[in-house]
C-alpha cells in the first residue's frame, strides 16, 4: 500500500498555515478517524514527519505548523482587546446597564476598523473604544456616527453623559460637538 506524504498550505485568519499530511493511496474514503499531531509551541509539524508514514497507513494524519512557529506565518494583525480590556470593559457593561441602559460589547475577533464600520453602520448612537491606554486610564473614547471622536473620557463622566442624553430624549445623533 502506497502512503502519500504531502506538505500544503492554508490561509486562514491567522496567516498562511502549513501542514504536513500524510493518507492513503485510497485517498482517504474508506479510512479510519483522521488523526491531528501538535507539536509543542515554538516548533514545527516536521518533528512529526518520521511517524506520518506508519500512522498514514490507514488513516490521514496532519502536523500543523501553528501561528508564529515553524513555517507558518503569525497573525497579519494584532489582537485588538486584551484579557485585561475584557474585564474592564464588561464592568463598563455594567455599569451602563444599572442605569437601564442597553448594552452589546463586541468581542468579535474582526479588525477594529471593521467593528467601527459595522456599529457604525448599524447605527448605534455610542459607540465606546477601550485601548490599553484608555483602560490604564480609567477612561474611554466615543466614536460617533459623524466620524468625530472624544478621546479620554473618564467612565463615570461617560456613564452620566449617555444617561443624560437618553434622559432628555433626544432624538438627534450624539456628536462631539452636541454631547454634554
């Protein structure tokens, strides 16, 4: 029986992924469970190359080269949220919501600019960013529909200027310029 031992690549999200595989000459139709071989981190997928060959017999075997090591490329981006930005945004959260304001946070793993566009066009009236700097601040940033921006407001500030303004009922979209 014939192995196949190939090397191929894949885009993905996180970069260009390479993989080491091995089926066989069935193609892989009539075979048992595929098996995943993951190196240790910081390592290749060809630690694994000597074993593709006997595992492959009667099953497909791959041996990823993970984000950031081996062949593989890290992520084109970096991550916009961190653990820390998580937590800090969700008491934000809670905060908004004690004051019976509705709240959604996206942690979605979409570009920044994308999730700006998206609530943007989505049209949601306050749209709040928390970078590192913001959250070590003890602040955020409005974004509005209009493209302005007020960078640096402290939390509390923030929590009362959307319960004033949902307060007084104002049917216009929030601005820089108009939020007081």
């Amino acid at each position: 029986m014939t192995i196949h031992l190939r090397k191929m690549y894949v885009d993905s999200r996180f970069g260009q992924l390479h993989l080491h595989k091995a089926f066989p000459s069935s193609g892989g139709f009539d075979e048992l469970a595929p098996v995943v071989c993951v190196p240790p981190s910081h390592q290749t997928g060809r630690v694994f190359r000597p074993l593709l060959g006997d595992i492959g017999r009667d099953r497909s075997v791959y041996a990823p080269d993970l984000p950031g090591s081996g062949e593989s490329d890290g992520p084109d981006r970096a991550t916009t949220v961190t653990d820390q930005q998580h937590g800090y945004v969700a008491d934000l959260a809670e905060q908004l919501r004690a004051r019976d304001i509705r709240v959604e946070v996206d942690t979605s793993d979409d570009r920044m600019q994308k999730k700006i566009r998206t609530h943007t066009l989505a049209k949601v009236p306050f749209l709040l960013l928390v970078g590192a700097r913001d959250a070590e601040a003890g602040a955020v940033s409005f974004r509005f529909r209009d493209g302005t921006q007020r960078n640096g407001v402290p939390v509390a500030e923030a929590v009362e200027l959307i319960a004033g303004w949902i307060g007084r009922r104002d049917n216009t979209s929030p601005t820089a310029e108009r939020l007081t």
